[in-house]
C-alpha cells in the first residue's frame, strides 16, 4: 500500500472534509461503515455519495533480507471519497516508512520516508440479487513515480482487481478478490503479476466480525516465484461511523511478504 506525500495530503483531507459536509444528515438504522481493512482482501462496497471515509492504522512487519534481520513500521492509509452510489474515487499508500536492517553481528541501519503513492477508483458492478447472490465491483489503482528517499519508485505501477461478496449462511460471508498487477520489485524492474486474495468472515455480533483470509501472487517479483500470506483479526464498530481493527499475519510462501506482521487500524466515515 503507498499514499500521497504529506504536503499534499493536508489540503487533500481539508478538501473532502468540506465536500463530506454535504451527505444528508440522516442514515438508514443498518447504514454502518463498511471499510477495506483489515486483512487482504477488499470489499465490493463503496461509500456512498458525498461520504469521505478515512482508513489509517500502524503496521510493523518482520522479514530477513539475504543474513539481515529487517523491521519495518508501516502506516498504511486509504482516503475513500463517494461520488455516488457506484463509484468512489481513492488515495492509498503506507505514508510514513520506517526501515532498520541489521546485519548479522553488525550494528543496524535505519531509513525513512515517504513511500509511493496510488490514486484510483472504485465502481459498483452488481448488486447483491436475493440471499444466494453476491455483490461485484472492479478496483483500479495507478502508482505514479512517488515517495522519497530509500522508498521512492523509479517505474508508473498500478494494479486492477475484481471483488466480490457472498453471504454464505448466517453470520458467514466470503469475500474475494482477482486481479492483475503492473510492479516494481526492489531491484526496480517491471514485472506483471496475477492477484488473489479471499476472506472468510464471521459475524460475532452486530459489532464485531472475526476474519481469517490469504492473499497470492505470482510471481512476486520479475523472475520470482509464488508469494502467499495469511492472516487473522478482528474488527469493532463504535456506532455508526467509526471502526478499529487489529490483525496479525504471516508469509507461508516466497520471500517478498513479511516473515510476520501485525497491524492495528482505525476506520471513520465523515
């Protein structure tokens, strides 16, 4: 994930802060937020017209690069602005990136900065058509050459998925996702990718839902082979508008994914 450099997004936020003023005052009693973290795969649902939805969190992740042993700290960050039933325009990346790697029996070097930002969209496709039926929408994100320092992209990357939504019984939903993507890899070459990703939620009560989900990808790097994640957690609504989530997760394949990660978020809908 990779978002916009922090003097641009001040004026961003301010912008859809007013725009948000906007969305009727009044809300449907089942009318909650519905956000794309935690976990690997994203929803089919969009915001809804005039509705600006923040999603920000802290996520620390833990993997080995060749002897060393490398932490990262993370803040993944999606701004969601609705435009109308449909449609929603997007600005999502990890912001702030902090780096320390440290050699084996050596003393440790940190890096930071700015990662890559993307701006996209997404577009309702489907409706859900009674209880059997699932809801579709397609997801599309550009990564424009961005970021700062050790963290800054050489090559425009960018990636489109399809995501959709089952109800499968009572308190069970699946949610997956499929796609195709256009990255770099830390040597700074191309490559394209297929994308899948599925999560298996549960409502525990009209608040919390428990999730377990993986994500795939092939190949994770130019010449690479298959990468593969899994994940679990949980996420809690506070009324209406606001949710916070916490997951863990770990690489089961490849070497590009964390060894482990965890992750705490916070979601509000303005």
């Amino acid at each position: 994930m990779k978002i916009i450099r922090l003097p641009v997004l001040a004026p961003l936020m301010t912008a859809c802060m007013l725009l948000a003023g906007t969305a009727q005052a009044a809300q449907d009693a089942d009318d909650t937020i519905n956000a794309d973290r935690p976990g690997l795969a994203e929803g089919s649902s969009v915001v809804g017209a005039g509705h600006v939805q923040l999603e920000t969190g802290l996520q620390q992740e833990y993997t080995r690069d060749g002897g060393n042993r490398v932490r990262t700290l993370l803040v993944p960050t999606l701004i969601r602005l609705g435009v109308s039933d449909k449609l929603e325009l997007r600005v999502e990346g990890d912001t702030y990136t902090r780096r320390h790697e440290t050699p084996p029996g050596g003393a440790g070097q940190r890096s930071e900065g700015m990662a890559p930002t993307s701006v996209g969209v997404k577009v309702r496709l489907r409706e859900a058509a009674g209880p059997d039926g699932a809801s579709t929408a397609a997801i599309l994100r550009y990564y424009p050459r961005s970021g700062s320092g050790n963290f800054r992209s050489e090559h425009a990357t960018g990636d489109l998925r399809l995501a959709a939504d089952w109800e499968l019984a009572p308190k069970w939903s699946l949610n997956p996702n499929i796609g195709v993507g256009f990255y770099e890899d830390d040597a700074q070459r191309r490559y394209t990718a297929a994308l899948l990703a599925a999560s298996l939620g549960y409502d525990a009560s009209k608040a919390l839902n428990l999730f377990i989900d993986a994500g795939l990808q092939y190949p994770e790097s130019r010449n690479g082979g298959l990468g593969a994640i899994i994940d679990v957690g949980a996420a809690y609504l506070i009324g209406r508008n606001t949710q916070v989530d916490l997951s863990a997760g770990s690489r089961v394949a490849g070497t590009t994914f964390p060894r482990l990660f965890v992750s705490v978020g916070f979601s509000r809908r303005f």
